[in-house]
C-alpha cells in the first residue's frame, strides 16, 4: 500500500513548474515611471523632492521662483491664482496678482 502511496506523487520539478506564474501576468508587476522634475526634466529621486505642487514636482535644487530664480520652501512659494493651468511657482514679488471685479 505504501508504494502505491508514493507513486501518486508528483515529482519536485512538475510541482515547481505549476507554481510559477503565468507569463502573460508579468506585465502587471511593471514598476510605476520615475517621477521627472518640471523645471529640468530629470528624474526625482524620494530624497530631494518637492511637491507636488499644482500637481507637479520639482528637486530641491529646482524649486525656485520662474522670474527671479529666488530660492523658494514650501512656506514661501505662490502659484498663479488666475490660472490654474500655469504650474509655473513664484516668489511674493513677482506672483501674478488676482484680477477682482470691480464693485461700483
């Protein structure tokens, strides 16, 4: 009985085989794009990211005012608020000012 047992069995290698996933799933697993800085256009590593800001983000280095290439934190910089699609940042002086209607 004992060796009718061990013949139904498979082998080590028909087991390791079934267990492998199907290749057509591989394309599944595909690590996300690197993120790329707006301003440079390189690639961001976690370390020396900013943002995202307006839905973008910069380096470290690259997070600067677009007019005066001031330095900027994400206390200090401003984005336009008349123009959502412009993902440019600015420094206080230079930030677009917003038209208000008039009130007569």
């Amino acid at each position: 009985m004992a060796s009718a047992e061990v013949a139904s069995f498979s082998s080590p290698s028909s087991i390791a085989m079934s267990n492998a996933p199907p290749k057509r799933l591989r394309g599944l697993f595909v690590p996300p794009p690197p993120d790329k800085c707006t301003r440079c256009g390189n690639r961001v590593y976690q370390v020396e990211k900013v943002g995202p800001v307006n839905e973008v983000i910069f380096h470290k280095q690259c997070f600067k005012c677009c007019q005066c290439e001031q330095h900027l934190t994400l206390k200090t910089y401003f984005t336009n608020q008349d123009d959502f699609s412009d993902k440019k940042i600015y420094c206080n002086k230079h930030c677009p000012k917003v038209n208000t209607p008039d009130m007569d």
